[in-house]
C-alpha cells in the first residue's frame, strides 16, 4: 500500500475528530521526542505516525520531525512524503536545504522534485490561512518593534494586545500558526524563516505586562487544546509575565495581579531544581519534560538534526 494512502487509512481508521484534543497531541510529540533523544528512532516514528494522521492541523516543526526522524531509519521516500507536507504547511524549501541531515541524505533528484513542487504547495498553503491576518501581524510586529525605546512603545503594545484579545474571543480562535501561518522575514525584519515561529504574534504578550492575568490562564488552556496556542509560547508568555521581565510592567495600566506558581524553567526564570513540580507543571500545559529538552542540541549535532524552533526553549 502506498504510504500516503496507509496514512489516510489511518487516520479513518483512528475516527478523525472535527474537535480533537491537541493535549492528547502534544503528549504524542513529547514521548516521539523522548524516544528520539534516546536515539530509538523506530519507536519515535511509530508515536509520530500514530499522532500526525489524526489531526487536520499540524505544527510545521512536527511534521518536520517525522521527516527527519525517516531519513535517520533510511526511508528518503517516506522523507520527501513529510517533507512536501511540510512544505504545504508553510516551511520554506530554502529553510529545509539548511537542515544538516537533509544535505546528507537528499540527492539532486530529491531536491529537483521538491523544487518542482514546491509553487504548488505554497500556494495550498496561502490558501489555508488568513492571509490579511498574517500580513497584518507581521506589520504590527514590526511597527512594534520600530516603537521600542520610544515616548509611544507602550502604545503600540496596548494596541497590538488589544487585537490579539479581540481575535483570541472571536469564533475562530487566537491568532497562531494554525489560522495565520509562520513567519517571514520578508514581510518584517526581524522575524525568521526558520525557526517556524509566531513571534509576529507572541513577543506583544511576551511585552505586555499583564497577558495572562488579564486574559484569564483558561482561554489560553482553551487555545492551547484547540491548537491554536503552542503550550511552549504559553510557557514563555506566563514566565515574561512572571518575572516581570516586560520594559512596560512599571506602565502598566493596571495594578499588579497574582498569578499561579508554576515553574516551567525557561529562560527570564528562575530555575527550580524541584524536577517533579517542573515537570508536573509543564505536562499540565502539553509540555515535555525538562530533561528531555537539555538532551535535544548533543541530538541535534550527533545526527544532523533540528528538532529545536522557536517555541523549543
């Protein structure tokens, strides 16, 4: 059977949900990861192709994964299947030619064919998203960023959240991946082609003072289950907040409001060496374990990898 047909199969197979749970998901990633930093690649890929089939929407980075995570047990057609769904969720081919096992592995008629594909994919890819969406996060971003040290910086961040919380109570969600897409840097300096990020999105509550005590932690749980919301950009939002690491926090229009005491030890944190707390506080949120995480760069340099982004602290 085909490989891409086996997949549909699967996903039939395993009731693809119109709702799924992208805890459940996340969860998935995380023992697929776990088994790749203990370099047992075949359980990693059995977690990945378990897990990607059952979702409409995927994170570029796990789709990436699986793409790899082929190539390292030998199956380059397999490779280039992940690969061009890569593609078709947003990553540039030009970002995929950087990776250190791609170069080792592909060929010239490997990369031809993707090349071909490539106009085609991108464009189902546009046609997935919002489109003005993303154009106008990425100005926002960017005007954002040209406002910092200014009289009016606090401004363009009050402005800026103020959309994000609009959209994040609309029906169709918080502004991620899912809805707008990656970043770009073409369309604002300062944002990267590779990372498979949404810190067009993301660095205004990084900003903010208060994102989370204002929003309430539950609409981000919400986000975050829907698929919306990466539970790493959470994680992120929650420790700037925490730490008061914000430029704005002395600004702010609001007093300053208690948060709960979780411990993800990110950066801009201070690190708990309680590692049953931290990690019962990053599995709350879909988060893997923080052990797991110091592992990935050895991983990453021993075989070529990246299987850290943007979110991947």
């Amino acid at each position: 059977m085909p490989y891409a047909l086996f997949l549909t199969w699967l996903s039939l197979l395993l009731n693809l949900s119109p709702e799924p749970n992208y805890f459940e998901y996340h969860q998935a990633i995380n023992r697929a990861e776990e088994y790749i930093v203990k370099e047992a690649f075949d359980s990693a890929l059995v977690e990945l192709e378990m897990v990607l089939p059952q979702f409409e929407f995927c994170f570029a980075k796990d789709i990436l994964l699986a793409s790899q995570v082929n190539l390292i047990l030998g199956d380059r057609e397999k490779s280039k299947y992940w690969a061009k769904r890569a593609l078709r969720s947003g990553y540039l081919l030009s970002c995929l030619q950087q990776i250190p096992v791609f170069q080792r592995n592909y060929n010239s008629a490997d990369w031809e064919e993707l090349a071909s594909l490539a106009p085609g994919l991108r464009k189902e890819y546009l046609s997935s998203i919002d489109v003005n969406l993303l154009n106008e996060f990425s100005r926002r971003y960017k005007a954002e960023q040209e406002a910092k040290r200014t009289p009016h910086y606090h401004i363009v961040v009050q402005r800026n959240f103020d959309r994000i919380k609009q959209l994040l109570l609309d029906e169709k969600g918080f502004p991620g991946e899912a809805r707008l897409g990656l970043d770009y840097r073409n369309l604002a300096s300062g944002l990267s082609d590779c990372d498979a990020g949404n810190a067009k999105v993301v660095v205004t509550l990084l900003h903010y003072a208060h994102p989370v005590a204002e929003i309430g932690e539950g609409l981000y749980l919400e986000a975050i289950a829907k698929g919306h919301l990466h539970p790493r950009a959470f994680a992120l939002i929650y420790t700037f907040e925490k730490q008061r690491v914000s430029v704005l926090y002395q600004k702010a229009r609001n007093s300053d409001r208690p948060l709960p005491d979780y411990h993800f030890n990110f950066p801009f944190g201070a690190k708990s060496d309680n590692l049953d707390k931290v990690n019962s506080d990053r599995a709350r949120f879909g988060i893997g374990k923080y052990q797991i995480d110091l592992k990935k760069e050895a991983i990453e340099i021993k075989y070529g990898l990246k299987i850290r982004f943007s979110n991947d602290i």
